[in-house]
C-alpha cells in the first residue's frame, strides 16, 4: 500500500510537468529543459525518501533486534 503511494506521490507532479512542458515547447523552445529539469528532481527527491525509508526500516529492524547469546 505505501508502495502505490509514493508512485501516486511520483507520478502527479511528472503528469503536471508533462502538460506544462508540451505548453512551454509550444511557445518557446529555450525554456523546454526547465520541466524536464523538475521532473528528474522531484523523481531523485522521491527515490531518495524511499531510499532512507527503507534503510531506517532495516537498520531499526536490526538495531532493535535481540541479542539470542544474551541469556
């Protein structure tokens, strides 16, 4: 479930900036790079939360993990 989350957290800015680059083309071809240039960011920025959320999952699961040599 969270998984569809983050693509749904993904996927509405890149379809946002996707219409607005195809408006931007039309008008000027020296502004093309800027939504393409947000698109990447906002994915990077996406991949990295998801990333960190992971590893934070993992390294709690382990570092809260008992001792089984302790008695």
């Amino acid at each position: 479930m969270n998984e569809l989350l983050v693509i749904a957290w993904l996927l509405l800015p890149a379809s946002a900036l996707l219409i607005q680059y195809y408006l931007i083309q039309k008008r000027q071809n020296l502004l093309w790079i800027l939504p393409l240039l947000s698109l990447a960011v906002t994915f990077f920025i996406g991949l990295a939360a998801v990333l960190y959320a992971f590893f934070l999952i993992i390294f709690t699961k382990v570092l809260m993990a008992e001792d089984p040599h302790q008695s």
